[in-house]
C-alpha cells in the first residue's frame, strides 16, 4: 500500500545520545496524511501476526485531524484498542477532556451498544479520586496485557512548547518519579505556580510508554522546532523532559514537523 504523502526531507538533529530523526512535511494536511497511514499500517501488522492490535494516542487540538483521517483508513478496527498517553483529569463531558475530543473525532470507527468497532480507553476511571483513578486505569493496562505493560505496536505523541510530553511537565515533581517507577499510571498533581499542569492531570509512566513498538511524535511551528533542538542536547528531565526522555528510550523516537 503506498502512503498518500512523503516528507519532503527528513533532518537528523544533534542529540544527547545518539541523533533525533525528524520528517519535514509541506503542510499540516500532508503530515496527518502519513502519520494516519503509519497508524494503519502498524495495526494492520499487528492485527495479521498476533489477532489484535494496541496503541496509545495524545491529545490536544494537534492530533484531532490524524484522527478524522485515520478512520478512512481499511482496519479490522474490532480487533483494536485504543488506550491515551495522558488525561486530564475532568469529567470525560467536559471541553477541556482529551477524552471527549478523541471520542468525537474517532467515533466513526468506536464500539458502541450494538455496534463493533475499536475498543477506546479513557484513563478517566473514576472521577472523584485522583489517586483511585490512576490505580483503575492502570489495572486496565495490566488487563490487557496479561499481568505485565501491554506492548503497544504504536504510539502516537505531542510535545509542548515547553519541551513536555504526556503530562510530564517542566519543574514538575513527578520527573523525580516518572522514570524509575513500577507504576504504569500515575496522578500528576496541579501546578502550585503559573506553569503548567493548571489542571490535575493522568498519564501513563516513561516504563509504559517504553513498552511501544514505534513511537512518533507530531509537533507543528518553528517553535516547537526550535525548543526540540534545543531539548533534545540535554537529559535533565526538569528544564528538558523530552530531552530525558529521548535519552533513555530503548527504542528510536520519530518526530513530524511541519510548519
């Protein structure tokens, strides 16, 4: 199956460890085009060698057109679930969950009463405890992975301007923790300053996220270019998160840009 779009050059930047490999799209439309085809490929794969296929996907307004792509796309979708690499933690009807907006974009191809489809899982798993949702959203994870980290075949990821990534945040304590944890989900406490995270937050661990087969992260704009160069030279994880994380990924770590 050949893919809808190509990047017009693909740039290889100065990294901590090693380089950071970063595709170079025309247009916002073009990269969606091929990160939505890179999708299907990986769960169709998935899907033909083992019956099933698992993935992680971000939030925000970034991805929400890979997502209405995506479901054009010719998968068995029945066989696929879908799990967020972080959440808010809101209720999932509220305008500002993640949840909310990936069930809208995606809601063509999602399992519904009488209907089969993709299985999607909020990290929202109860909306009065934050630490009892983490712990519920986890055992979900560990459900679908047979007592162990799920081997996702995909991850799709964002990048803030801030040089974040799911809800690890810049300053934030939980860079002290997120790396060298048993915990797959963790709570992520509101900010007590200006930055962010304003709002409680759940996301997955750098260990979970470590479990995917392919990971690739979509960022748009000259700044965020410049703040992933920037990031990516260190691995203090509390001014450079995506720094620290790329340092100690198991696996190459794909970036799409356009501007």
């Amino acid at each position: 199956m050949t893919r809808m779009a190509a990047p017009t050059e693909t740039l290889s930047l100065p990294a901590a460890k090693g380089a950071v490999k970063v595709h170079v799209f025309d247009s916002p439309a073009s990269a969606g085009a091929w990160i939505a085809d890179d999708i299907a490929t990986a769960l169709r794969t998935a899907v033909a060698q083992k019956g099933r296929a698992l993935w992680i996907g971000c939030g925000g307004t970034t991805p929400k057109p890979i997502y209405e792509r995506l479901v054009t796309q010719d998968v068995d979708w029945d066989k696929v679930r879908l799990f967020q690499v972080d959440e808010r933690f809101v209720p999932t009807d509220d305008a500002a969950s993640n949840t909310r907006m990936m069930r809208e974009a995606l809601s063509p191809v999602l399992a519904a009463p009488g209907k089969t489809g993709m299985d999607f899982v909020s990290l929202i798993q109860d909306v009065n405890d934050q630490y009892a949702c983490a712990a519920k959203a986890e055992q979900t994870l560990l459900d679908a992975g047979g007592g162990a980290a799920p081997q996702f075949d995909y991850a799709l990821m964002g990048m803030g301007p801030d040089a974040h990534y799911a809800s690890i945040f810049p300053g934030h304590a939980i860079n002290g923790v997120v790396y060298n944890t048993a915990s797959l989900v963790l709570p992520v406490a509101k900010s007590t300053t200006a930055l962010e995270p304003q709002l409680p937050r759940i996301t997955l661990t750098v260990p979970a996220i470590n479990a995917a087969r392919r990971v690739v992260f979509y960022i748009t704009g000259q700044t965020k270019l410049n703040v992933l160069k920037a990031a990516s030279l260190s691995t203090d994880p509390f001014t450079a998160p995506i720094g620290a994380f790329l340092a100690q990924s198991p696996s190459p770590v794909e970036f799409v840009w356009t501007a």
